[in-house]
C-alpha cells in the first residue's frame, strides 16, 4: 500500500502486500497529517460578490511552499494545478487561486498583488476580493503565511482538513524519510526500461517452468505438509512480510526515479487487516506516465521477489516455497482490484488523472437520480472520464455494501468461534511455551495476534463511523442539554 496525498493530501497491507497511502484529497480539504490537495472547484469564488475583508500588510507564501503546476494528464474539462507544502502535503487548486498565490512575493501589496492577478487571468479583480481570497482559501489551506497584521510568529494557520473514505488512518512511520531515498535510489536501476523487459521475461519462463515440473499439483500437498511443520509456517510468513517490504520499495524507487521525492515507509492498520506503507505524494509532481510507473513499482517488485523464489524453488524444490510463491501470486493479483485504496484504485485514479475517486461516490449517486441535474463535481470532469468513475462506482457501491453486510450478518456466528479459537491457541501456546518448543511458541503467539488484529480493526473503524455522526448530533443538542442541567 502506498500514501500518496493531496490537500492530494495519497501511493499505499502488512496486508501482506502493498498499498500507497493517498492523500490527495479532491473534495477542497487539507489533510490533517501533511500528506494531501485542496479541491478547488469548491474554492473558485464569484468576482464581485465577496465581502470586504481587507488584510494587513504585504501577504507572502508561507515558508517553503512549491509551486509545482499543472496537474498533467488531468481529467477535468479545466486544467488544475498543484502546490506542495512545507511539510510534503500536495494542494490542488483552480487556475485562479494557483496563479494568486504565484503573485504573492512578500513585496507587492493587495492593491499591487490584484493589479498582477488581473493581467494574468484576463479580468479585473479587485483588492478586497484578493484578500477575501486569501483569507477564506489560501490561507487556511496553509500555503499562505499567518495574517501579517496579527501577533504570532507569521505561521500559517491550517484549518482545512480532509477525512478521505477509506484511508490507511491507523498507522505509524518507521523508516525515516532520509532512509528511504536512499533505498530508492539503490532500487533505481531496476526501472531502466530493459531491466523491466528481462525481470518480467523472468518471471513468466519461470512461473511456466514451474507448471511444466508439475507445480500445480504439488500446492495442496505442499500447503498440508505445512501444518505439522511451525518451523516451515514461520519461514513463510517471514517471506510473505519480506515481500510486503519489498513492495514498498518499488514504489519509492519508482518515485524517485520519475523525479519525485518518497517519503516515510511505515506499518498501519487497513480496514481491519495489518498493513505496509510507503508516502509518494510528491509523485503527483509527474506526467501521467510518471504517476503509474509509481502505481505499477509494487507489483513489479512483487515479480521481481517471486522470481527470485521460483528459482530456489526449482534448485531445492522445498514444499514451503512453493506455499509462498502461491500465496504472493494471490496477493499480487488482489493488488489490482479498484474498489478499496490499494494499488488497482491508484491506478485507475492516474489512469483518468483524477485523484481521490472516492469523493466522487456521492456526486456520482446524487446525478444518477432520474430528473435531477448533474451534480458540479460531474459535470467538471471530461464526458470519458464521467462515463468511467460512474461504471467504477457502479461496481464499488455493491462491492462495499456487499462486504459491510457480510460483516455484520456473519459476526454474531462468528465471533463465539474465534472466542473459543482464541482460548484454544492460547492453552496450546501455553503449553508449547511450556515444553520449551520456541517454533510452536512463536507460532502460536503471531496465529493469536493475527486472530485478534481484525476485531481490532473493525472496533477502530466502528468508532471512526460514528464519531462524525456523534460529533454533529452534540453539537446540535449539547448547548440544551448542558443548559438544562444547569
């Protein structure tokens, strides 16, 4: 998984296997954690209809704020462009609000600053609606420096956040970013166009070595064998997490080598399932081209590994590899499915050049309604690129209802079996610790943890559900409840 955000405030599972963690946030909110961009459709302001609000003192950009833009390859029916932060979250703005902030020097006043704005976007725009501009958009998406009229050390002030549906939120950095540029740059070779012709030449003549040894026949014998062997069911779980990191990696290599810089490489929980990532928000600085070469790293890299142990496999022919070269073929393969944030929907995203699809769900629903108009947030974006996100949504839709009623139809049956499944590893782990097996031990400890992190999981994303709904209904009848008590 991967973490690519703009405010794109993300690329991004101990899942074993990989996502990008995104955070280009398409809806015009900044995200929180400093990966993410500010959607400017809802940004774009009436000339002429803004209130007086003028600032104090020469606005400037806020320190260390890029202005990259163009977003290319984009699918709206109007260019957008970017701006990267101080602290690597991507802004998406409107032509408007891009070339205002490309005015703001820190020497030319409002009267000066909408003097300059007026020339480059073909109508005139007044001071006080450059300062409401500033104000009400610019800054609060942190790209402007504090109001210079008021006391503090200038810093912005970020109000805007984003909430994207179905981020990696639970998770925690753990290889720093300085560490990780240099892992991309070690990886870099292997993007070189005939090193990715000769590792996928690779992988295919070996995968069909295998089926021609009769590897097909060996995966159920190989994976029963497992089960009497801890030691062996270690040493593939140990190889499936190497893989997880290993596609990580691609993805940061395939970043830097597009041009952009990765970020943090870390751990999190998806969903309700464990799970690796690595921040590429910066690859939103690349050509459509760049972008899915990004995309496209982990699963590379995933070939890349599975060829490795399909060689060992043919030399040593040992049943555990072959369990693992299976299993990383699933995962690999479930890398591409575009319904929840792993690397299929990214793709899909830079395909159309529309980050955070996401935030087209509702839109989308809310215009294929009989009799109602289209919403804005359709209508912005060109005819094809409408017609794909509506057929994506219309497989999306069904497929989470799909899991979200599963899940709660199977819970009340299935949880008294993992209760007493849970009780059982625990008595066996007990007695395996007792025995002195450590293999058994070990074993035993990570099947109760993988048991447990799922329900973990859920619980945090439960709570997650119905903290905005709560939040709002307080705010709406706390003030009378507090008062009547009083």
């Amino acid at each position: 998984m991967w973490w690519r955000g703009v405010v794109y405030a993300t690329h991004g599972v101990f899942r074993f296997g990989g996502f990008r963690f995104d955070s280009f946030d398409s809806t015009g909110w900044g995200f929180e954690s400093g990966e993410g961009v500010i959607d400017t459709e809802r940004a774009v302001v009436e000339l002429g209809s803004v209130a007086d609000a003028v600032a104090v003192g020469v606005p400037r950009l806020a320190e260390g704020t890029e202005l990259i833009g163009e977003y290319q390859g984009s699918g709206f029916q109007e260019p957008r462009y970017i701006v990267r932060r101080a602290d690597g979250q991507v802004i998406q703005l409107p032509r408007l609000l891009y070339l205002l902030a490309a005015s703001l020097d820190g020497q030319r006043d409002l009267a000066q600053v909408a003097a300059a704005l007026s020339a480059e976007f073909g109508r005139v725009v007044q001071a006080e609606q450059v300062s409401y501009l500033i104000d009400k958009r610019l800054r609060p998406a942190g790209i402007v420096a504090g109001d210079p009229g008021a006391q503090g050390d200038g810093a912005p002030t970020m109000t805007m956040k984003s909430d994207p549906l179905l981020a990696l939120k639970f998770r925690a950095g753990v290889v720093p970013e300085r560490a990780v540029w240099r892992i991309a740059g070690f990886f870099g070779p292997m993007f070189w166009p005939l090193v990715i012709v000769a590792a996928l030449v690779m992988f295919v003549v070996s995968d069909v070595a295998i089926i021609a040894q009769g590897g097909l026949s060996e995966i159920v014998p190989s994976a029963l064998a497992l089960v009497y062997q801890p030691v062996l069911t270690l040493l593939v779980l140990g190889i499936i997490l190497v893989a997880a990191a290993f596609h990580e990696c691609g993805h940061v290599s395939a970043c830097r080598y597009g041009g952009a810089r990765p970020g943090k490489m870390g751990f999190g929980l998806y969903l309700v399932w464990p799970a690796l990532y690595s921040t590429v928000t910066d690859s939103y600085r690349l050509s459509r081209r760049g972008r899915l070469r990004t995309d496209l790293g982990g699963v590379y890299f995933n070939a890349v590994f599975i060829t490795g142990l399909s060689l060992a496999y043919q030399v040593t022919l040992s049943p555990w590899l072959l369990v693992a070269i299976v299993l990383l073929h699933i995962e690999t393969a479930t890398q591409f499915l575009p319904v929840i944030r792993m690397d299929g929907y990214y793709i899909l995203s830079d395909l159309i050049g529309v980050p955070d699809l996401f935030s087209r769900l509702g839109p989308v629903l809310a215009s294929m309604i009989p009799g109602r108009a289209k919403h804005p947030r359709v209508l912005e974006l060109k005819p094809w690129v409408r017609r794909t996100i509506t057929v994506w949504v219309a497989i999306t839709v069904p497929a989470i209802l799909y899991w979200v009623i599963g899940f709660v139809m199977v819970v009340p049956q299935v949880l008294p079996v993992v209760w007493n499944r849970l009780m059982a590893l625990g008595a066996a782990t007990g007695t395996a610790a007792a025995a002195g097996s450590v293999a058994k031990t070990t074993l035993g400890v990570i099947q109760m943890i993988l048991l447990l992190l799922p329900w973990a999981g859920s619980l945090l994303l439960l709570g997650m559900i119905i903290n905005g709904p709560l939040r709002m209904a307080w705010a709406r009848w706390g003030p009378a409840l507090r008062a009547r008590r009083s």
